[in-house]
DNA sequence: TGAAGCTTTGTTGTACACAACATGGCAAAA
DNA sequence: TTTTGCCATGTTGTGTACAACAAAGCTTCA
C-alpha cells in the first residue's frame, strides 16, 4: 500500500517547510503522517465512504491515538474525512453542487495566482517539469491511472510553487486536494490515454510561459485548463451516468 | 471579560450552521468556545504575545484539556495562536509582509465574492444592516473603540452572509479574522472619530447596492473600501512609527 | 566576579482508560 | 410475520496521569 511515495511526500515537503521553518520533531512526524493519509485519499487508495480506523492507523505509524485524532480532525477541517462520534471516520463524498463550487473557484484563484506576486521558477524547477513531460510521455506509451494521479499531482504542487503569496497558495492547495479524486473516479477508463496525452500537452503550454517569465499568462493558461477539465468532467460525468 | 457577546456570538453561528446542520452537542459546544476565544483575540481582549493557558481555559469553558487543545489547534490552524512545546500557547503577532499579502489577497476575493453565485439578501437581513447603521451613528456620537471593532465584525460576518460559495465563504472570513486586531491596534485615537463616520458612509454604500439587488457592485464597492483602509493602514502605521 | 552546569518549575504533547454514542442483532410480544 | 424494545459490540470523544521539553534560578567551581 504505502509503496514508493517517500521521494514525493519530501518533495511537497519542502515546498511547505518554506514558509515555517520551525519545526519541532513532534510537527514533523505529524506532518509526515497527515500527507501520507491525504495522498492515500485523493490518489483512491482510500475511496470515498471508506472507513479510516484510528486504532489501526494509529498502531501502523507506531503513535497513540491522540496524535493521529490531531491529524484525522486536521484532514476533517479539510474536508477529506468526516467524523460521527460511536460511528466511524469517513472518507467524505463529494456531491456534485460543492464539486462545482470548488472548481469555480479554483478557476478565480488560478488567475489572481498569476497576478499576486508570483515566483519565478528556477531553472532547476523548470527541469523537474521538463522530467514530468517526460514522464508523461512514458505514461501515454502505456497508460496508468494511479501513476497519472500521482504525476498530476507532483505538477500541481510545483505549479503551487510558483504563488508567492502563502495564504492564495495554501487556498489553492485545498481547493485541488478536495477535486482531485473526484477527478479521477469519473474519469473513464477508455479517455485515460487522451487525458494523459492532453496533460502533456498543457503542461508544455504551462513551461513554455514560465520560460518566458510570463507569469500573469501562467495564471490564464491554469485557468483555462481547470475550466476545461471541469467541463469535461461533466461529460463524462453525463455519459458514465453519474 | 465575557461580557455580552452571546447574543453576537449566536448571530454568527446562524450564519455558518446553515450549510452543515448535523452538528452534534459536542461540536456545538467546541464551536462555542472557539467563537469565543477567537472574539476575544480579534477584539484584542487577548493581546499578541498573550499567552493562554490550557489549563485556565478549560477550568473557565467547564471542560478538560484534550477537547480544548482541539479549539486551540483550530486557532492555530488558523494563524492566530502559535503553540511551543514545553513553553506556552501564545496570540500571534503578523509582521507588515504577511499583513501586506492578506489584504492583497482580500482585495481579490472580495471582488470574487459578488460575482460568484451571491445571496440576496433578505428583507430582514436588509433590516439588520440598517440596524448597524444607527449602532454607527450612536458610536460617532460618543466614539468607543471595542464597540466599534465589535459592530465592524457584525457587518463583516453580515457580509459574508451573501457568499453563496462555501469555501470561498470561509476563506474570505479566514482572511478577514487575521487583520481585523491588527487594523485595531494601528488605528490611532485621535483617528477613531473620522473612522467610524467613514464606516457608517460605506456600509449604507453597501446597503444601497444591496437594496437595487445588484451583487456585483456590492464586491466592487467592497474590493474599493478593502484596498483603501489598506493605504489608511499604512498610513496610520507610518504616523505612529512602526 | 563570572560562567557553566544542575535543579526546579511550569508548560505543551502523549498514552491510556473510560464515557458517550450509534448500530445491528436478537428476542419477545402483538 | 412484523414490530418493538433491549442488549451486545465497536467506534469516536473525554478525562487524567505522565513524558518531553524549555526557561529561569541556583549552586559551584575556576
């Protein structure tokens, strides 16, 4: 289950550890554990309705179930889990006005990104992106969809990379943890190569506006692609049924 | 020290328990305590650097630490109290850059905020706001600074009752709850008078942009009275020196 | 006199036992 | 057979003792 997501759970680390540089070891193993449970939610290792047992979790990180309630009530305030007291903690479900509400919003948030003093990518950040074309390159030569969601998640926090200010970016963050397994439930099996090739596609259109040091663009172009995808979750969302 | 704050505090429940009604006595009662305490550090009952302690705090509420240290995570979850081990729960004081991007930030959502699915407002809700504009008048008579900080919260949470969008409804009362202390502690006495005069003429703006239904307008004005008690804050902060 | 190390004190973080609660199953009565 | 009430079981929420930690004061030695 927990596999290979060390090198990436370090990566979004260090894109959070930032802005806060004390950390105290307790903070730290909480933050580890929290970003493991998060990525089992949005990457469908958990699926909506699951059940997550304190008890457990809290015997396979080796703590007490007091700390791991801290990090349960931190992924509730995100609205990951939801807790009923004598039931169980859940992995929530999303119904689909509150998807639409998040993706409109994520479509504003995308454009004042753009606009509120952004970061200029470096050129080793550029490089890690050029890798993830790569990367995708490989994925629509033999397509994944649990590696495409990891990958499109790894972009995502390195597009997050780019908002200077901390509060629009922690916001950001939020709002696209909270779409990405919706995402990727709906998204049929049959469209997963276009989809892959598609993400290829727009995050070269992405790195080539950062190359340029073309920011406010950056911002346009993420817009367009959120609203575009969320178009196209609805159909596919009308075709599946759902 | 508690004073009669129940009546605002029950206000604002009104306005959050709307989209979630499943609340149990639990989180009810936490809710309570964390509106509570939140109020006593934006209306500066609890000054930055204050420290709160644990123990004291859940002797007062009735309660035992653990669901206190809950609200207080919250809090801190929050940015308004940072907690150290070992040392001391303490209000947070924001320095001028993370002021600077909150407002930033402000700026853009309360532009947002008229444009994405607004609430209309009721007629009773209309008559609240006029409520607020004689509490106005009586304070510009005999100016008083916690009555003043208390009936801008009023009109601020009456505000975000018209943000039809959930998220971005408690990011933009997030953000607001960050400055709101410091705007209070950098408004200098002499100023107070002219402040409140001025807030009177803007919420009857708001109120006319109401009454004619026309919500976009409501975020424009909005966005314009957030970007300018910014450059007053800078001002004020200039004058006095910090 | 000064400074380093130890001790004391008070605080937040953790572990664990128990309370509160919801749910499903079972039994008994209609 | 159906329904109603009760109980058993398992889960989250709470209280409490203790561990981890930091800071201030004291002591002792140079």
């Amino acid at each position: 289950m927990a596999l290979c997501k060390k090198g990436n759970n370090s990566r979004r680390q260090t894109a959070k550890t930032m802005a806060r540089q004390k950390k105290t070891k307790s903070q730290q193993r909480a933050d580890r554990i929290y970003g493991e449970i998060r990525d089992r939610i949005c990457l469908l290792d958990y699926v909506p309705g699951d059940r997550l047992s304190e008890e457990e979790l809290a015997e396979e990180f080796g703590i007490s179930r007091t700390p791991l309630r801290s990090v349960l009530a931190r992924l509730e305030s995100e609205g990951l889990v939801k807790s009923r007291h004598g039931v169980g903690t859940f992995v929530t479900k999303t119904n689909f006005e509150e998807l639409e509400e998040v993706y409109k919003l994520r479509i504003e948030l995308a454009e004042i990104a753009g606009r509120l003093d952004p970061i200029t990518k470096s050129e080793a950040g550029l490089n890690r992106i050029r890798a993830m074309i790569v990367r995708a390159g490989d994925l629509v030569e033999q397509p994944d969809q649990k590696a495409f969601a990891r990958l499109s998640l790894d972009h995502f926090f390195e597009m997050a990379g780019i908002i200077g200010n901390a509060h629009l970016r922690d916001i950001t963050i939020r709002m696209q943890l909270l779409t990405t397994r919706n995402w990727l439930t709906i998204l049929p099996e049959r469209h997963l190569q276009a989809e892959i090739r598609r993400f290829r596609s727009e995050i070269r259109e992405l790195l080539q506006a950062m190359e340029v040091g073309d920011y406010q663009s950056v911002g346009h172009i993420w817009r367009s692609h959120i609203s575009m995808s969320y178009h196209r979750l609805k159909a596919y969302a009308g075709e599946t049924g759902t």
